[in-house]
C-alpha cells in the first residue's frame, strides 16, 4: 500500500518537501491550529468570504476557514493516514474563545479582517503562557489521545518532530549570531525561552497520553537562515536541519524524495 502522508504541525515540517525539491505531490496538512481549537465547536454564525481577503492566498485562507468552521479534523480522519506527524510549532498564537469555541489566533487569522466582524469581534483572548491555556491544552491533548486510539487514525504510525526555536541565525559569513526582536504576530513580542520551555512540557504530556510515537529531531542544525524562502524566523532553518529531519523520517517509512508522498486530500 502506498503511504499517505499527514502532517499535524507548521511549516517546518511542511517544507521538508519543497525545501528539499521534491516532485509537486505533497502530503496531506493541517496547520495554524491547536489541540483546543481542533477539538472545540465551530464558530457559530460564521460566513466565509467567497475569495481570500486581504492578502492572504487560497491555502491560508483555507487554513483560518477550517480553523472556525472545525471541519481539518474530520478530515484528517477521514484521510486515513499510514503516517502521520505532529510538530508543536504552531501552539504558539494566543486563542480567542467565542462562546463554546476556540480559535486560534494566527497572523492569517488576523490578516483576514474577520477579528473585527460579528461573530469573532465578541471573542475573549486567553494568552498562550497561561495557567489556562495550559489546561485547555493538557485536556484537548487527552482528547486527541482518545480519538487516536478510537478512530481510523490508530492505524497510522505516529511521529513526533520534536522541535524549537532557535536562539541564533547563521551569518553570510557562517558564524552564529543571536536572533532579536522576536514577534509571533505583529506588536507581540515574545521571549524565546519562554516557547521553548511551554514546547518541552507539551512534548512530554504527548508522550504520557499518546500512543507510542516515533521521534525526529536535529538540534545540532537548529539555526536560522536569513534567507529563507519564508523570510527570518526562529523556526525557519538552515538547510542542513530540513536535510537530517528527511534522513530520520525515510528510516520511519516516509520517502520525501520521490513518487512515495501521497497527493495532499485535504484542504488545510
């Protein structure tokens, strides 16, 4: 059976493919969401815009219409992945709770105007640092444990992309230097340590409640790169990092390279 491929995550597990030239099939991916924002109701009286606002492309705007309406999980279910590989990069946006629901607060989220519209302008902000979210999260986490083991998805062999952020960027000249003036949205800054630690107790809660999980990691690599096709960030690194993830992932069954992805069915 050929491999199908999802990924639960950010970019940088995302980008293992372009980033390393693979051909343009690429492997079903769910992003800018959160274990409680997956699993709360959708946003009641929603209505999306019939093209992506502002600036955002069709797959960003798909991810912010999936993230209200709660439709990535079922999904992802429905996909019935043979691997499937989660990476905590993006449980890192503040949530914004609207009622009974969650959502989180991504750039795209805010770039797409709909924070300032009936029913998303009403939502009450709860600040990824906190005691709550800590909690809201550590209970979803559980939740998402029970699906896994209760759904189609217990088929699919687990692997965790352990990650963090990066404290330096590589130089032209390929020496370190350390990254400042970090913002996860615009006006937020936010202290690297601070992500890094919330990261390393979400990975152990993950390893307590799920099912066991295969792990990939590349801390040696774990730098920068200024010239990333994304633009700086401490999560956007230096080829050799994407290079030593796809070695590890191949030895767990996923071929990056070639004709072994499975095409992409969903729509986040």
């Amino acid at each position: 059976m050929e491999p199908r491929i999802a990924i639960l995550g950010s970019c940088i597990t995302r980008d293992l493919w372009p980033v390393r030239g693979a051909p343009g099939r690429k492997p079903a991916y769910v992003s800018r969401t959160s274990f409680p924002t997956l699993l709360s109701p959708p946003v009641p009286g929603f209505v999306a815009r019939a093209a992506p606002p502002g600036d955002l492309t069709v797959y960003e705007y798909a991810a912010v219409v999936a993230e209200i309406r709660k439709t990535a999980l079922a999904d992802l279910v429905a996909y019935r992945p043979t691997h499937l590989i989660i990476d905590l990069i993006d449980e890192r946006f503040d949530l914004l709770s609207v009622g009974d629901s969650l959502v989180s607060l991504s750039g795209e989220l805010v770039r797409s105007g709909h924070l300032v519209e009936t029913p998303l302008k009403a939502g009450r902000r709860v600040r990824r640092l906190s005691e709550a979210c800590d909690r809201l999260w550590a209970e979803a986490a559980g939740e998402f444990a029970a699906l896994l083991r209760a759904t189609p998805l217990r088929e699919a062999r687990l692997i965790l992309h352990s990650a963090r952020w990066a404290t330096h960027y590589r130089s032209p000249k390929g020496g370190r230097a350390a990254i400042t003036g970090v913002e996860i949205v615009a006006g937020q800054a936010v202290a690297i340590p601070d992500y890094n630690g919330l990261l390393e107790r979400q990975e152990r809660i993950l390893e307590a409640l799920f099912p066991p999980m295969a792990r990939v990691e590349a801390g040696r690599h774990r730098l920068a790169d200024p010239g990333h096709r994304w633009g700086p960030s401490p999560f956007h690194y230096i080829p050799e990092y994407y290079a030593e993830i796809g070695r590890q992932l191949a030895g767990q069954g996923v071929e990056i390279s070639g004709s072994r992805v499975a095409p992409s069915a969903l729509a986040v």
